[in-house]
C-alpha cells in the first residue's frame, strides 16, 4: 500500500511554504505506509527551469522521482496572462492557457501519474493552483487527495478551479477559513474534508541571549521572519512601525529574518539580518516581545505557529482571515486592520508583560491542542482510513 | 472564594483586561474603539497587493509603500528667519505683478497648454479604464446577487418546508399525547378486570364448597330418613 506525494518542487533546500509543508508531511508519514514523492526537475519557482536531474533519487529516506519541466515560465508572458484573464471576461481555453504558461509544465509527471495509477493507493496533491495539480487531479480523481494551500487571492475565482475543487476524494484543509473559502467558492461540501494543518520541529534548546549577542541586538525587539516582499505586507509593516515610533517614543527594534526582494527602510531601529538558520531563527523568537505577521495572503502561517511553539504572542494582519481566525480562536495574539489598530494592540502589548505572557501561553496550549506532529500524523491516517485504505 | 476573579487593570494599561480569562475579540473590541476615538485616527486605508500570484521580478516593491517619515527629520518650521530671507520675501511680493509675463516669455504656452491636454487625456483613458473595470465588477457583482438570492429563496423554500414538517410532527406528538391517555386508562381497567375476576372466582370456589357441604347433608338426611322410614316400618 503506497502513497505518493505530488508537488511543484522537492528538496532539501527548498524553503517554499507549501513545498517545505509536503516534504515533512511525507517524512512523518513515511513512518507508517510506504511513501514515494512525485516532483518536478524545477527548484527556481519563477521560472521553473529544470535544475535536478531527471529520474529517482532518495532524499531522507523516501523515493523521489523527477519529472522535467518542458517549458519554462516567462515571468513577463505570464503576469501579461494573468492580468488579461483577471480583468477581462474570458473563455475556459484562456484559463487553461494561463495554467499552462504558470507551470511548473511537465506532461511527463501527469503521465506516470495515469500509467501508474494503480501502483497508488493514493495521491496526496499539494497546492491548488499549478499545473501538476489540476491535470493530475483530473488523471487520478478517485485516488486523489488534495492540500490546497489556498490563500484569498484573485486566481482561485477562475472556473477551471471551482470545477477543480469538486473533483478530488477528499480534501485536507489548512485552516477553517480555508474550507470556508472553498466551499463558499465551489459548494464542494460533499467532498469529505479535514482541517489538518502541518506541525512544526521545535528545537529542545533556545536561547534569547545567544541571538543577542551573535547579532548585537539590545532591547526590546519585534520580530518579523519570513520573506521581505510586498505580497508579504512588509511596505504597510515598515511604515506603521516607523509611524509607531514617532508617535510614542518607544525604543522597541523591528527585526527581520528573511530573504528580501524590497528596499528595506534606514532607521537604526530597523534590524535586517537576512535569512538565518534554524537554530538563529527559534534564538530570535524566543527573545521577541512578540512575532508580526503583516501579510495579507495566508493558507496557514507555520512561523505564527513556531512562535505559539515557544509562547510568543502573535500581531497578525486582520486582513489575513486565516491569521485573525487563529488569533481568536487561540487567543494567542492581536491583529490589526490600519495604523490606528496597529498602534493600539502594539502599545498595549509592549506595555503589559502578563498579557504578553498570557498570551503567549494561550497560543502555546492551541498549538499542543492542533499542530503537534502527533496530532497531524493522525489526521492523515483518519482521512485514509475514512477513504477505506487502512495502513 | 469561589468564582470569577475580579477584573484587572494595569497601570499605565488602558484597558481593563481579565487575564484569566484573556479574550481577544474583547480586547480587540477596545482597541478598535481607541483607536477609532485617537486624535491621530488614519484614514489612511491599506490596499491588498493586487496579485500575489505575479513573481516577484515582476512586481513594483515600492509602488504602494507610503514614504516613511525621515528618521531624525527636523521640525518643520512655516518661516524662515533673519535678514537675507525677509529681503527675498519683499522682492518675491514686489515682482509677483510680473511673474505671467516672465512665464510668458520664459516657457513656451504651448508647450504647457500641449503638456496639460496630455495630461487630461491619460487621465481620461485611466478613468476610461477604471470605468470599464468598474463596469465589469458591477456585473460580477450583480451575477453573484442573482445567485445569492436565488440561494436565499432555495434555502427560504427549505425552511418553510422544514417549518410545516415541525407542525406536522406538532400534530402527531398531540395526537401521540392523547393515544398514551387512553393506554393509560385501558391500563387501569384492565388492572381493575383482572381483580374483578380474581374476586368472583373465589366467590366460585366458595359456592362450589357451599354446594358440595349442602349435597353431604342432603345425603345424610336421605339415609336418616330412610333409617327412621325402615325403624317406622318394623
């Protein structure tokens, strides 16, 4: 009894959330059933150009099996499509014409995946919105399971991907917003779902003092990771702290872990350190007043989940349904919708150190009750035995 | 003492807040309300990054940031002071009469005229744009009301039916209670027959062992009587 894992890209060194999220689903489950990994030769996810060889190769364990993209993404071709198709009225063939210029386009992968359907007893298909997803769901709908990783952006109201949303056995949701989401978009709700998530390695030792002193950071700080973009929120996040500061005086530091792809504002408060390790990384939160979480697109946020981890508090974008629907229901942290919120929940947590902690502990006691690997690693093996593949 | 812990308040802390019972909508609730009540409330509203799809070398990271304020900028003062700024100040006011004709004769109208219908005109075509993008989600959104109140009627028409269902079950729970009376009562007379019966078969027996002690004595008396008829004889 196998199951294989479909996703755009695969590797060790490949940080994509949705990517990193396959690959330590498929390492944990990897523990009770058999697990191959269905992937592309792609590692650049603008353009999809074929880096790792094609073929198998094994990585932690597990089988992975590469298939070459044959066409590479022109970035400028295809925001050129996609704006097209977002602001005018346009046929199904359009759609399918912008899925095709997204990629990663690998017919090879889809393929293996009609020849060998019955060597799967399921294929476990992650993010929504690529090529590998949607021809791969309508080649194994009956053995296909699907992450959809979907965040609230302009894409997921195209047809292709409401008819797509009925087609798979069962779903495995990110978050209740998510499902929500879907199901309002598609009406899908006989296709059996559970919100699942991914659980997170936190390290057994952490240290604020380590991370001050490798990075010279004194004071109070607030702690941003993930990548510096403007799909992330950072423009709105820098001008509100800059803002922050003048209006009140605080001497609190932003400090930002990540790579970036934007001009990152000089102010001595304004720390960046670039992208750092995993063990600077749980070092840093466990020294932060509190995470902040600025973006407006999120399927499921794992660092708001790493900061749970360790007790932090969480400042989340209210524009973010899936960050503000976390926030109330752990009571883990604050959000904010303008400068004026923002200011307010910032002040009030910076001023009090019992509802930092409190909340801190209420996000920590959410995410024991969710996202143990535990917890999701049954999840998984719920939804297969549901499905009638018991391991 | 038992119960909920009196509500705390920091000092310093704006809000009362239960830390034992930390809920984040009603802190939210606060904040919002403060903020909305602060004399530096923004109507300044964030704006979504349209396409997060788009890749990022497409993208133009500093065209929706807002210009952050100049750290450490010094404060803006509306006059500047001392001798040379006053006498510029009095030239500026003495030749404000002529400034047309120096413009006049120092830009070319035309091009200035020519500079301002181009203008007018991008401006023209964007609004064209944004009046046809507009358009076009007046549609969707029209599209998706048609939609949504059809919905509304479905599920409207599932609930009057769910409602006549309620009063149908109403009914037959009525119905029901008055079935489990009479069960009730034919309960209670069945239990009465039984020791009715119970009653007249003891009287049965009574009457039988009357009958049978009567019989004995009829018996005896014949055989007296035929005894004395015989002693009679003799």
């Amino acid at each position: 009894m196998t199951i294989a894992f479909v996703v755009q890209r695969y590797g060790l060194e490949i940080n994509g959330g949705a990517e990193l999220h396959c690959r330590w689903v498929a390492e944990h489950m990897r523990k009770y059933l058999p697990v191959e990994v269905l992937t592309s030769c792609a590692h650049d996810y603008i353009t999809w150009r074929n880096h790792y060889p094609e073929g198998d190769e094994v990585i932690n364990g597990i089988t992975v099996r590469r298939f070459p993209v044959t066409k590479p993404r022109s970035p400028e071709k295809f925001g050129r499509l996609q704006n097209a198709i977002l602001e005018n009225e346009h046929a199904e063939k359009d759609e399918l014409a912008w899925l095709e210029e997204e990629g990663p386009t690998s017919p090879k992968l889809i393929h293996f995946i009609r020849k060998h359907a019955s060597d799967y007893d399921y294929f476990i298909f992650f993010s929504y919105r690529y090529y590998h997803s949607y021809w791969g769901i309508h080649a194994v709908p009956g053995k296909s399971i699907l992450v959809p990783t979907a965040e609230h952006d302009p894409v997921i109201h195209l047809k292709i991907f409401r008819d797509l949303f009925r087609m798979p056995r069962a779903f495995v949701y990110n978050s209740e917003e998510e499902r929500a989401m879907i199901q309002s978009l598609s009406r899908n709700e006989d296709v059996p779902g559970l919100v699942v998530g991914v659980g997170t390695e936190v390290p057994s030792s952490y240290s604020a003092e380590r991370f001050r002193r490798k990075h010279e950071v004194k004071g109070p700080y607030i702690l941003y990771i993930g990548r510096i973009d403007q799909n992330k929120g950072c423009p709105h996040l820098f001008d509100h702290f800059l803002r922050f500061k003048k209006d009140t005086g605080s001497d609190v530091k932003l400090v930002l872990i990540g790579n970036t792809v934007l001009k990152i504002p000089s102010h001595p408060d304004v720390r960046f350190l670039g992208f750092l390790s995993e063990e600077d990384k749980f070092d840093a939160l466990s020294g932060a007043e509190l995470l902040v979480m600025p973006s407006f697109y999120e399927s499921l946020s794992m660092v708001t989940l790493e900061a749970w981890a360790l007790g932090r508090p969480v400042l989340a974008n209210a524009r973010c349904e899936v960050l503000k629907g976390q926030c109330l229901r752990s009571n883990g942290g604050l959000f904010y919708e303008n400068y004026g919120e923002f200011r307010e929940a910032l002040k009030l947590i910076l001023s009090d150190p019992r509802l930092r902690a409190v909340l801190g502990e209420n996000g920590k006691a959410y995410y024991s009750a969710n996202y143990t690997w535990d917890i999701i690693e049954h999840k998984y093996l719920a939804i297969m035995n549901a499905l009638g593949a018991k391991p | 003492m038992d119960g909920p812990m009196p509500t705390e308040t920091k000092p310093g802390a704006p809000f009362e807040i239960d830390y034992d019972h930390v809920n984040v909508a009603e802190i939210m609730a606060l904040i919002q309300k403060a903020a909305a009540e602060a004399p530096l409330a923004e109507a300044w509203e964030e704006t979504a990054p349209r396409d997060p799809a788009q890749p990022a070398s497409t993208l133009s990271p500093q065209a929706s940031m807002p210009a952050p304020p100049a750290p450490g900028g010094t404060d803006w003062s509306p006059e500047p002071q001392g001798l040379k700024p006053k006498l510029k100040r009095i030239l500026r006011k003495i030749m404000r009469p002529f400034f047309p004709v120096m413009r006049l004769l120092a830009f070319p109208v035309h091009e200035e005229l020519r500079a301002a219908v181009k203008s007018l005109h991008d401006t023209n075509v964007r609004l064209d744009n944004l009046y046809r993008l507009l358009h076009l989600q007046a549609e969707k959104f029209e599209r998706d009301l048609e939609i949504e109140r059809t919905r509304l009627e479905i599920e409207q028409k599932r609930k009057d039916r769910g409602e006549h269902r309620l009063d149908l079950i109403e009914e037959r729970l009525k119905d029901l209670d008055t079935s489990m009376a009479y069960i009730r009562l034919l309960h209670n007379l069945d239990h009465n027959l039984v020791v009715e019966l119970t009653k007249l078969k003891i009287e049965t027996d009574t009457l039988k062992s009357k009958f049978r002690i009567l019989e004995k004595d009829q018996e005896f008396l014949q055989n007296r009587e035929k005894a004395l008829e015989e002693r009679t004889s003799k």
